[in-house]
C-alpha cells in the first residue's frame, strides 16, 4: 500500500508536476484514511458509538446491494468506517480563466488530466489557492468534500464526512456511496464532466428510489431528503443561467473592461438571489458545471433503455475515449445521443427467458492520485447548500 503511493508519487515527481510537498500531505492523507478504518461490525459493536451512526453504517450493505441489482459494479468499498475528527476528507482546489469558462486542469501521468486538486489540511489548500490568484491571475474556489474515490486502487471507508446531521443523513449516505459505485463501475480518463455528471445523475436518482423502497414515500427521511434535493436543483438552475449569461459575456466583442463589469453584475445578482456568503466566480461556476451537465441526454438514453438502469449502464459501458472528440469536453450529449440513435448491443432488452447481459466491468485500475475524484460537499455543517457556506 504505501508502496503503490510511494511509487505514484515518484512518477508524478519525476514529470514535475507537482512539488514534494503535495505529494507528501497526498501520501500521508490516504495511508492516515486507510490506517484508520475499522469493519463496520467491529465499529457498531461498540457501545461508545452513537445508535444514530450505527444504524447509519448497517444500511451501507443493503445500499450497495440496491446499486448492484441496479447494474453497479459490485466492490470491496465501504465495508469499513473511519472516524476522521475534521469537518472535510479533503479540500478541493479548482481554478479558472478569469474571462473565460477555460478551467486549469492539473496532468497525471497514465491517467491524463483533472480539473481540480484534493488537499488533506485545509489550509495548504487555501495557501495553493491563494498563489495559483496571484502567480496565475485565476479565479480560485475551494470547497469541502465530504468524500472522493481512489477509482480502485483501495478499498475507500466509509468516512465520519459522509454522514449528516439531521433526517436527511440516510438518504446523503445513499446518494455519495452510489455515486463513487457508478466511478467503480465506468470511469473515462481525461472525461472529468462526463464522469462526474454520469455519477450525479445516477446516484440523485437511485438514492430517492432506494429511500422510498427501503422506507416509503412519506417517511421523514425521504421528505426530508426530497425537500433539500429540491432546493439543491433551484440552485443550480439559478447557477446554470449564471454560467449561461456569462459564457455569452465572454464570447462577445465587448472590451475585457466591460466583461468586467457584466460579470461584476451577473454574479452579484446571483449571489443575492440566492443568499450565498461564499464567493462567486468562474471556478465555483465551472466546478458546478463539472458535475451537473447532460442530465437532458441521459433522461433520453434512460428512456430509450425502457428505465431500466442495468441497461442504461450496459449501453455507457461501450463508450471509450474515442467516443469524445476531444479530452476534457465539456458538453457530450452528442456522445450520448448517439447510443440512442445507433444503439449497441447493449440497449436491446434479452430475449425471454434468457439471461441479462452482466454489468460493464470496471478497467483494471491504473495509477491514479491519492485524493482523486473528490466527491464536492453538498451542504454545509447546517446542512444547506453548498453554494451557502
């Protein structure tokens, strides 16, 4: 184990792409994660742990069991806990282009590109922020995430993060160890927005239909759950036109003096509709951007697919990199229509009586960083939106 990381860190040294002391708190930050989780039995067999986590960490099985039944790849993950005593697992760094959505993407040799960087102490990720604004003249955002996934190089705990304060915990739980199984299951390099709107796709769908099956409709938690899901797709409407009317700044004939000030105006006004205390700028608007995009494709491939999520899974499964027409593409419903259009094999139903096709297998993992594929905080220790804090 600290074999592998030391041999990641190597590499990457070697490519100088980060320095030593990045790839130290890397190293340190996942083997402390791995060094401290325990068996779910053992931990809820304490009597010091709480009964609300307890309950909590035994749902964990029947969650994963859900996504497997629903075409995700079965893994080792989450079988264990680790109680981190921070607030965040990591602190994610993105940057952007202050006059353009042109997002600084960070390079891993084998794995390519990602747009963002995980820091284990939150104040290394502030001090990085701060130098990429003045030594770079990027807007920088940095939020807490509550989770990420090694993509199958360890066996990634269940972390004291991902678990919430109030009725919407389960239904939290649910949506972060679905969407790291929806990683585990297909995962695209240099694809960071696919990647990551596949996985919120999926994971805000398959954690209501697991909550009203395991509990119904009407129990507290669901309602609970479904309200914050809510207002969570409000936000992020009202962030989408933000990014929409800025994109349309940017590509104008305008002076960058008058982008300036539309973009001054633009974001004020979001910021005040929304009541955000926490800045608002092109990072935080491309990092939105990076999880919530082609929602609108995957509802058709998930028609077409008669709702059926095992063959909605099938048919992405086929997608290789050189389905993109490019690294780092930003919108793909293209690349997703397709498979409505020319369907694989995949798509079609199996005939009676014989057996589903198995779910897409996950690629034999490949070196890969330590914090990659933060999983971003969607509420805030009061449990609002992350937009709020």
């Amino acid at each position: 184990m600290a074999r592998t990381l030391l041999l990641a860190a190597t590499a990457l040294a070697s490519q100088g792409c980060f320095s030593a002391g990045y790839l130290a708190q890397a190293a340190r930050g996942e083997l402390g994660i791995l060094g401290a989780a325990r068996p779910i039995p053992e931990v809820v067999a304490e009597r010091e742990v709480p009964a609300r986590t307890a309950r909590l960490l035994l749902a964990v099985r029947a969650i994963k069991a859900f996504g497997q039944a629903q075409g995700l790849e079965a893994t080792r993950n989450y079988e264990r806990y680790a109680d981190l005593h921070r607030p965040a697992a990591v602190w994610v760094v993105q940057a952007c282009a202050p006059l353009a959505f042109d997002v600084r993407h960070w390079r891993f040799p084998i794995v390519g590109s990602v747009p963002y960087l995980g820091f284990f102490d939150a104040g290394a990720a502030q001090s990085y922020a701060r130098s990429l604004a003045r030594e770079e003249g990027l807007d920088v955002d940095v939020r807490p995430a509550d989770a990420f996934s090694t993509l199958g190089w360890f066996q990634d705990p269940v972390l004291s993060t991902m678990i919430a304060g109030g009725d919407e915990a389960l239904g939290d739980l649910a949506e972060v160890v679905l969407h790291e199984s929806v990683h585990a299951t297909l995962y695209i390099d240099d694809q960071s927005t696919f990647d990551e709107s596949l996985a919120s796709f999926v994971s805000d769908r398959l954690a209501l239909h697991w909550l009203e099956g395991a509990l119904g409709p009407e129990s507290p938690e669901t309602r609970v759950w479904v309200a914050a899901r809510s207002r969570r797709r409000a936000v992020l409407s009202r962030l989408h036109r933000a990014y929409v009317e800025l994109a349309a700044v940017y590509a104008s004939p305008a002076t960058d003096a008058e982008k300036r000030a539309a973009k001054e105006r633009i974001l004020t006004a979001a910021r005040e509709e929304l009541g955000l205390s926490r800045p608002l700028n092109n990072a935080a608007l491309a990092g939105y951007k990076t999880y919530d995009t082609g929602a609108a494709a995957f509802e058709r491939l998930l028609a077409a697919c008669g709702h059926g999520w095992p063959r909605f899974m099938r048919a992405l499964g086929t997608l290789r990199e050189s389905d993109f027409a490019r690294p780092r593409q930003r919108e793909f419903d293209d690349v997703v229509d397709r498979l409505v259009r020319d369907p694989p094999g995949a798509l079609t139903p199996p005939a009676t009586g014989a057996a589903p096709p198995s779910p897409p297998r996950a690629r034999a993992p490949r070196a890969r960083a330590p914090s990659s594929c933060p999983r971003p905080r969607r509420r805030s220790r009061a449990r609002s939106s992350c937009w709020s804090g």
